[in-house]
C-alpha cells in the first residue's frame, strides 16, 4: 500500500481540484514504487504535474482576489523549488534525498490539502468562480480586500 492512499478525506468538493488530486497521489505512488532507474522518469513527471497544478491554483487565486504575496502560492513556490532540485539530483544519480522528498511529500499533501487548498475550493464554490471560462457568477462575493493569507481560520 503506497504511504499516501487517495481516500475520501482528500475530497474537497470541487471536480477539476479532486482529480488534479488524485492524479498527484497517483503520480507520488508511481515515484515510492520506481526502481532506481524508473525514479528519474517518474519524479520528472510529478514535478511537471505539480508545477502545472500549482500554476492553476495561483491563477484561481489571482482570479478571486487572493493577493500575489499570499501564503498559499508562497508555499507552492517553496516546495515547488524543492521538487525542480530533486529533478536536479535525479539526474545526477542522488535518488536516496528523492526518496526522502517522496516520504515528505506524503506527510505534506494531505496537511496542505485539508487546510489551504479546502479554504480555496470553499472560496471558489462561494464566488461561483468556473475553472473552464475564468467567470465569476457571484461577484458580489469577491473580497473587498486582497486576501494575503492562505484563507483558513487558521492563518492570518
């Protein structure tokens, strides 16, 4: 069993978010169960995913009025860079601090997900924001203020 099984409590209710989810613990799975040769390819893969993933919550949020500076895209950029060095070590033939960024991954995800991107998807349910047309249908809901901080209660 992979150390990051998709299950319900990864569920947040917005179709595009939940599949782009599914596909990163599928993808993470892939990099755990790798050879030594497969990891390069497969850690390749996911970072490509994540990048592309990262980007579409990024722009939802500049779309919704989440600031640039704001902690949630701060952190995608963070692991972000973590993720390219790895691609970086991969190729050089270093998969043991692949391997560890694979076990971290696992204990990061599903942290991340349950707090900053479930405060995103409420908020792009609340502002009627449609991934496909980049429309908001309510909004009267947008903030009257850049929201700086990853939108939880729990941030500030």
């Amino acid at each position: 069993m992979p150390l990051l099984p998709w299950s319900e409590e990864l569920v947040l209710g917005v179709e595009v978010i939940d599949r782009t989810h599914r596909e990163f613990v599928d993808l993470l799975a892939r990099c755990e169960a790798s050879t030594d040769a497969e990891l390069p390819a497969a850690w390749s893969e996911l970072v490509a995913h994540t990048a592309d993933h990262f980007g579409r919550e990024d722009d939802w949020m500049e779309a919704t009025g989440f600031a640039a500076v704001n902690c949630h895209s701060g952190q995608h950029r963070m692991v972000l860079q973590v993720l390219q060095d790895g691609v970086r070590m991969a190729a050089e033939g270093k998969l043991e601090p692949v391997r560890q960024m694979v076990r971290e991954l696992a204990i990061w995800f599903p942290q991340h997900s349950a707090t900053m991107d479930a405060a995103l998807a409420q908020h792009l349910m609340k502002v009627g924001y449609d991934d496909t047309t980049g429309e908001v249908t309510r909004p009267e809901a947008l903030p009257k203020q850049p929201i700086t901080h990853c939108g939880t209660s729990v941030c500030s």
